[in-house]
C-alpha cells in the first residue's frame, strides 16, 4: 500500500430535487465536478444523492476520477459516502474493482477526505 494525499476544488455542482415530501428531509440529485491535485492529478465527475436533514445532509456517490497517479494515467471509479455538517464535507472513499481503464485498471484502494472553508484535502492507501 502507498498513502497519497492532497487536495480537491470543485469545479461545478448542480443539484436538482426529486422528493419534495412535505414535512420529510428533501432528497436531491446532484451532479459535480472537482479538480484533484497533489499525488492524484486529475478531474472526478461525481453522482450524488442527498438527503438533507434540519441541521446536516448525508449523500452517497460514484465518482469517476480521469488522469494520473504517479506515472500511471487512466482512470478509476470510487463510492463516496458521507456527510456534511458545521460547514464540513467528510466521508470515505473506496475504490470500486473491475470499473478502471488504462495503467489504473487494477487501482485498489480506500481513504477519507474533508473539505470545509479553510482546508480542503484527501488521503488515500492504494495498491495496483
């Protein structure tokens, strides 16, 4: 296993819902874009559902990430699951086998990330 790390900005969010219950947490569905940088290099297309709470929201995700890590170019799919609460965005990422392309077809890995107003940043074990 080798730790990467770094950081990630999003690049676009369009969220739309598609249960509006009255008296229920709205559930949405939300498309997003975000730029990695540091040992990953790239650009995620992330799918998301959301259910927002009166005080937090939890989503779920597939994020398809496309550029390198190392000097291994391709691309890998992640599950990200998480929350977002006090202003943070925190969760875990895993690695989905057998949904890679290129020198990361064989990418495994999990880790975390956070992002709130000060600090955006990931941290990663993989293996090929």
């Amino acid at each position: 296993m080798t730790r990467v790390t770094g950081t990630f900005k999003t690049l676009g969010w369009e969220e739309t819902p598609y249960d509006k219950a009255a008296g229920q947490p709205t559930l949405v569905h939300a498309d997003a874009t975000n730029e990695l940088t540091g040992d990953i290099e790239g650009e995620a297309s992330v799918a998301y559902l959301m259910g927002y709470g009166s005080h937090c929201a939890t989503f779920v995700g597939l994020a398809r990430v496309t550029g390198k890590v190392g000097d291994r170019e391709g691309s890998f799919v992640m599950q990200d699951i998480g929350t977002f609460e006090n202003g943070v965005a925190s969760g875990r990422w895993t690695i989905l086998p057998g949904l890679g392309s290129g020198a990361l077809r064989d990418l495994r890995g999990d880790g975390h990330f956070a992002a709130g107003p000060e600090e955006v940043s990931y941290t990663m074990d993989l293996s090929f």
